[in-house]
C-alpha cells in the first residue's frame, strides 16, 4: 500500500530553526509536495521538489532523497504565525496526491 | 470573485437526505478535485475531473456523485448521507492534472446526524 508518515505533533520556539521529516513509500513518484494549514483554513502551496537536493524559498526550504524516499522542510527564523500544520503529499504513478495526516506544529515565544 | 469558492460553509444534515456541496473557480484551470478531510488523517481524494465534460474515481468515491459540465463548476452530491459522511470537504483545481500545484477552496463543514 501507499503510505506517507510525518511526526503528529512538534513544539518549537519563536526566532528558532525547526525540521519536519516526511517519509513515503508509493506507487511510483512524480514529485514531492509541502504545505501549510492553518486551523479551519484550506492548505497552501509552500513548496514542491521532483530532483533531489534542496529548494530554498525565503525562510523556508525543503530537501528530498528519492533513494530514501525521504523528504524535509526546514523552517527558520520561526514566527508565531507560522503555527499551523504542515502537510506532506507525494504524487503517484497515477498523478494522484497520497497526503501524510499532517505535523501540527506549535511555537512558543 | 478570485480563486476558488465552496458552499455552503457549514451544514448539519439529517442522514438519508440528499445534498450537494458547490464548487467554483475562476482561473480557467482545468483539472479539479474533492477531498475530504478527517482528524488523524490525511486528505483523501474522492472524485477529480481532468477537463469539463470528464471525471474520475478517487480512493474513497462510494457515497458520492460528481459532475463537470463546464470549467467552472465541480459540484459534489450525497445521495443519501451517512454519518461516517461527517468531514470537511475541500475542493481544489490545477491548472492542468499532473504536477501543477493545486489551489484550495476554504472548505465546507459537514454533520451527518
């Protein structure tokens, strides 16, 4: 079966560097994808990787190993507002997202 | 009105009843799809449609009927609810299917009593 795992919960503090890890296991792989959910808001684009190596974007960057199946996304320079989830998706064979349940992060002043 | 649009925003239905979540976008993409999303889960992809006048079965369709007569419009119909229908819905469009990124509606809540 397909499946994507990321931690359920991670607790940071502001100014500070955290690292949220997905790992996949699916049928095929045409790219990586990050996003953010804010709680009762719909999910927005942060980033997409289909190369391995790292893409850095302002203060938030994501790296992939497609031999680990194995992705991060690093977000620095933490801000209050960037308390929300963090959802890993992988698109299949199929150019279907397979969704992780998400990695609810919380940061503290 | 710019991006994409869901109604209503919340519902508590009756179980048995028959209800349709609207979807709108405006970007002229072509490629939609409904998700719903349940605590502890990831999203699960229940129905998508690649261009109007085509659609397809996602992982968790049973239950659910959509349609696609223009680009605009991906309407998503319960025939008779369930409460395991309990979810909030998302509706979401690329521009093409494959690996454009795809943009969100703001969801709609929904309670099957």
């Amino acid at each position: 079966g397909q499946n994507i795992d990321q931690p359920t919960e991670m607790t940071a503090t502001e100014g500070a560097i955290v690292q949220i890890n997905c790992t996949y296991q699916t049928s095929g792989f045409n790219g990586l994808f990050w996003y953010q959910q804010h709680a009762g808001e719909a999910p927005t684009f942060l980033s997409y990787n289909v190369l391995d190596g790292l893409e850095e974007k302002g203060r938030f960057s994501s790296f992939l190993s497609r031999s680990k199946g194995y992705s991060y996304l690093l977000l620095k320079e933490l801000q209050m507002k960037d308390s929300a989830s963090y959802l890993c998706a992988v698109m299949d064979s199929n150019y279907q997202l397979i969704w992780g349940a998400g990695t609810k992060l919380i940061i503290k002043p | 009105i710019a991006g994409i649009t869901q109604a209503p925003t919340s519902q508590i239905l009756a179980a048995g009843r028959r209800m349709t979540l609207r979807c709108t976008q405006d970007m002229r993409h072509n490629a939609m799809y409904w998700y719903r999303q349940d605590l502890g889960l990831g999203l699960r992809l229940i129905h998508y449609s690649n261009t109007a006048g085509t659609t397809g079965k996602g992982e968790v369709p049973d239950g659910y009927s959509v349609s696609r007569a223009n680009t605009d419009d991906f309407p998503l119909t319960l025939a008779s609810a369930v409460p395991s229908q309990t979810s909030v819905y998302f509706c979401a469009s690329s521009v093409s299917v494959g690996t454009d990124t795809q943009y969100f509606g703001p969801g709609t809540r929904l309670t099957v009593l």
